[in-house]
C-alpha cells in the first residue's frame, strides 16, 4: 500500500490535492496523511516508511525548501512533488536539487496533476521490481517532463543515483574555486569513495575540470573546479 503526505497548510487547497489523488488512486491502494507544517512533516516521514509527499514551499516556520534539507539531513529520502505558487528560480533550484519528481505552479490543471502521479507510479512499479530492467521500462523512470515542458534522458551511469548527484552539485555550487574530493566528501556527509565516483563522472561530463597539486611534503591530490 502507498503511503502519500500532503504538506499544505490553506485546508482548501489540501483537500483538492487529496480529491484529485482519490481519483487517481484507489483509496484501498494508498494510506493519505494530511499536515499542514514541515515539523509535522518531518516527524511523520521519520516514523514512517513515505513513498510520496506532496510539498508546499509557503508554509509556516518552516518552508517547503528547508524541509527538503532537512530530509537530507536526517538521511530521508521520500520521493517529493512540489505544489507551490512559488516559481523563482532559486525555489526551482532548491527541488533540483533535492531530486524531487517534478515540480507544479499553482494554479495547476487536474491533467498535469494527474501526469505527475502517473510518472510517480510508473517510477514506483518499475523500480520496486526485484529483476533486470529492460531499455524501455528504464525510459518510463529517466525520460522526464522537466520544468519547461521539453523532454530530457536524466539516467546516469550503473551505480549512481540522481538524487546524490544533485546533493554533491549543491554542494559544489556552494564551494568557490578549486576543491578537493575529501571535502566534497566532509560537507556531503558521504564516503570519499562514494563522492570520487560522482566527480569522476562530472569530469567526463565536463561540469568539472580537475588538475594535480603538488605538496611540499607528501602525496599529490587532485583539486577540481566547477566549469562556469
């Protein structure tokens, strides 16, 4: 059974997500929580095993971006649809950042609510699935609607994952000049190992230029430097 939270606070607005999720899926099919803050939020998605949460950005004390982070923090990792009036390019920066599925601007249509569930159910079913995925199932999950209405192949290499490219690009975009992998590695809270395989990649997507700095005692390391 799905378990889905809608994070809102206008009481009007939640229950429209929820009648239009009702018609989407079946109600025995999926457990609905409704909170109207992020603590809320947060104290529910550490009890309970979340598949979906549907995000405001504009909510009281905390808002829908700072949650995002502090799921990172507590090492949560919920699949995220953001609902929001909010459409600045630092707000959109924040959920691509995050990784979250997709990203409507109030008002929005029940047809693009519905096209945003139907990507978070069709990502849900084939990647729950214990076997080997073919081409096509793949391009259900990675082949996108992204938040200019073009279509894009976001799939990565065997062994990375989108939501941890975006936490190590987030924190590169906040690092000035050149830097090296352990400190990607201390600011990410992820393995030296685990963060040298995504700058590797970045390096052969050329996002990233790398070069060897020599010390006066000890080995050489390699220092990287986002490309503008």
């Amino acid at each position: 059974m799905l378990q889905i939270l809608i994070v809102e606070d206008d009481p009007m607005v939640s229950s429209i997500n929820k009648q239009y999720l009702m018609k989407i899926i079946p109600p025995a099919k999926m457990r609905l929580y409704q909170v109207d803050r992020a603590d809320k939020a947060l104290a529910l998605a550490q009890k309970l095993q979340l598949d979906l949460v549907l995000l405001d950005i504009y909510l009281p004390k905390i808002s829908g971006t700072e949650l995002l982070h502090l799921f990172i923090e507590h090492n949560l990792h919920p699949n995220v649809i953001m609902l929001s009036a909010a459409k600045d390019s630092q707000s959109v920066n924040h959920a691509l950042n995050y990784g979250v599925l997709d990203y409507l601007v109030k008002p929005f249509s029940f047809e693009r609510f519905h096209k945003a569930i139907e990507h978070f159910l069709k990502y849900n079913e084939v990647l729950n699935q214990d076997r080997q995925l073919s081409q096509t199932e793949l391009d259900q999950v990675f082949i996108t609607q992204d938040f200019a209405g073009e279509k894009e192949m976001t799939s990565l290499p065997k062994g990375l994952s989108n939501f941890s490219l975006n936490k190590i690009k987030a924190v590169i975009a906040e690092t000035p000049d050149y830097f090296s992998n352990q400190e990607i590695a201390r600011k990410s809270k992820f393995s030296r190992i685990t963060t040298k395989k995504y700058l590797d990649y970045l390096v052969k997507t050329n996002e990233l230029t790398i070069k060897t700095h020599y010390l006066k005692v000890g080995r050489p390391i390699k220092l990287y430097k986002a490309n503008k």
